[in-house]
C-alpha cells in the first residue's frame, strides 16, 4: 500500500455526460485499486447503480452538495475513512450543481487526520456543448465548475456545428483560459492526454456554494410494476418543468433506464445485473426552477400511470 492517494474530482452539470466519463475512467483504471464518492443533490442516488462494480469501492452521500456546509461534515468523514482503505486512486464525482472551488480548503482540514496523505490531481469538468451557453448565463455553479476546473472534457461535439463549438470553445476561454480543453463524444477521453494535460493548479474566487442556490430535487418510488409507455408518458408531462428526469424503472420481468435532458430522451430497457442495487423503481427529477412542482409531479404520475402506491417526495 503506498503512502498517498491521488485524487480526482470529476465534475459537471446535469446530463453533461460526467457518469459516463467517469465509467469510461474506470475503465481505464481496470485493475488499479480505486475508490469512487459519489454526491447526488437529491434523497436517492441513481448515478451509483450506473458506476457499481464489485471491484470498486463506493460511497454515497446524497441530498445535497459536498462542498456546502450542509454536508461538508460528511464529506470529510469520507475521506478520513476512505485514507484507511487499500485504495490507490479516489473518484470523486460531485454533484451536477456543485461548485468544488474549495476542495484545497477542505483537505487542509483533514490534514493530519488521515491515515494517508491525499495527492490532489486536479477537477476535470465535462460540459455539454449542445446547452452549456444557456446554462452558463443562468446558473453560477456551472461557470465555477469551469473556473476551478484544470481539464475540461467538452462533450457531445458531434451534435454542435463549428460555430456552435467555435462559441463554446470562447467562453471556456473566457471563464478560464488556464484550463486545457479536450473535445470528444460519448465522454471518452485518453488516459494518456488526461495524464499529460491535467494540473491541479488552483484558481482562487468567490464559491457558489450556498445553501439558498439549490435547485429543488425530487425523488419518486414504486414497488408496483410501471411500463415503458407509461414512463414515456410520464416524462412527456414534466419534461419542461425538469432539468434531469433519471433513474430506474421495473416492469414484470426487465429494467428500463430513463435518462432525460432538456435536449434528449432516453428510455429503454437496460440490465443491472451487475449488483442487485435497486429492488424497485426509482427516478429523480431535477427542477428548472426553485418553485415547488411536487403537484405538478404528482398530478403527472396520476395522469400516466396505473400504479396505486406511488410515493414521490421533496429531497
């Protein structure tokens, strides 16, 4: 067991493809040993069904961020309890409306608490060409995402023109010129232009996380069996009202995945045999806005779906 942990932080909003960066790192990683934290604003997390592997090992912290006061106490058990595994590397992807600006503050806290030291690689930032311009001028924690980041994977470029790309390439520039820039599809990047590109320079400024910037999240369970049509109908309801509709959905005899943006739809069956996580559905949705909609969703699912036991909560 060496004396250091390398640490990473992999960050980026809703739907900017950072889960599937993340699997095609690990990936990559195969047969290191590897630890992942995985932070979700909402009461269930989604994203850990999708990373799970019995090779890797995984925590959880969810309802909130990491890096907020909310749950900054967790986050630093974790990785005081993280320094004591036989891990090499640490994984850590945060929320989708997370701001890591003060990741350098919190490991001079934990430091000489830990059983090994934390060798701090730098954030890695995924963006979504298709709506990173809309969600910049609106949202502070994704330009702080950019502005503490020192590698940004920028995404999807297949589904952008030059303009488009061209547009986005200069107000990354703009946000944070020091930061190298990586354009890809499907998150993929080489672990050899990541090692070579990715410094874990600091960029000082003002953080955004704050309790009041939370957007509203909510979670919705059934153990009673819900179909693909009615899923699709569903979303088609809310799909407005949501930044991010994900998770899983149980039929009688297969798992649907659904994950949804502003600009995709995605519904289909899926496995998740790898690890019996999920015993029933589950989904969250992510609000556009701090206005409650816990009706809306309700009314919605009502609308949709036969299912008479269904609970769906703020959180």
């Amino acid at each position: 067991m060496k004396n250091t942990i390398d640490l990473y932080i992999v960050s980026g909003f809703l739907g900017s493809g950072k889960t599937t960066f993340l699997k095609n790192m690990l990936y990559n990683f195969d047969k290191k040993k590897t630890g992942v934290l995985v932070n979700e604003f909402g009461a269930i997390n989604i994203d850990s069904a999708r990373l799970s592997d019995d090779s890797i090992k995984m925590v959880e912290i969810n309802n909130g961020s990491i890096f907020c006061s909310c749950l900054k106490g967790d986050f630093i058990k974790a990785l005081i309890a993280f320094s004591n595994e036989d891990i090499e590397y640490l994984f850590i992807e945060n929320s989708g409306l997370a701001d890591p600006s003060n990741m350098r503050q919190i490991l001079k806290e934990i430091s000489g608490k830990t059983h090994r030291t934390y060798e701090y690689k730098g954030a890695i930032c995924v963006v979504d060409a298709t709506g990173f311009l809309k969600h910049v001028a609106v949202l502070p924690p994704v330009q702080n995402q950019v502005a503490h980041s020192n590698f940004v994977v920028l995404n999807k470029t297949d589904r952008v023109n030059k303009e488009q790309i061209s547009d986005v390439l200069a107000k990354l520039n703009e946000i944070n010129p020091k930061a190298y820039v990586y354009e890809t599809i499907y998150a993929e990047v080489p672990l050899s232009i990541l090692d070579a590109h990715l410094t874990a320079a600091t960029h000082e400024g003002e953080t955004s996380n704050k309790p009041w910037n939370r957007i509203s999240t909510y979670a919705f369970e059934t153990e009673e069996y819900v179909s693909i049509e009615e899923i699709t109908r569903f979303v088609e309801e809310i799909r407005n009202s949501a930044y991010r509709i994900k998770g899983y959905a149980k039929d009688k005899d297969k798992w649907i995945s659904v994950d949804v943006t502003e600009m995709d739809i995605s519904i289909k069956e899926t496995s998740l045999s790898k690890r019996d996580i999920l015993k029933h559905t589950r989904l969250v949705v992510i609000s556009k806005s701090t206005e409650c909609i816990l009706d809306k969703i309700k009314k919605a699912a009502r609308n949709t779906m036969q299912a008479e036991s269904i609970e769906i909560y703020e959180g």
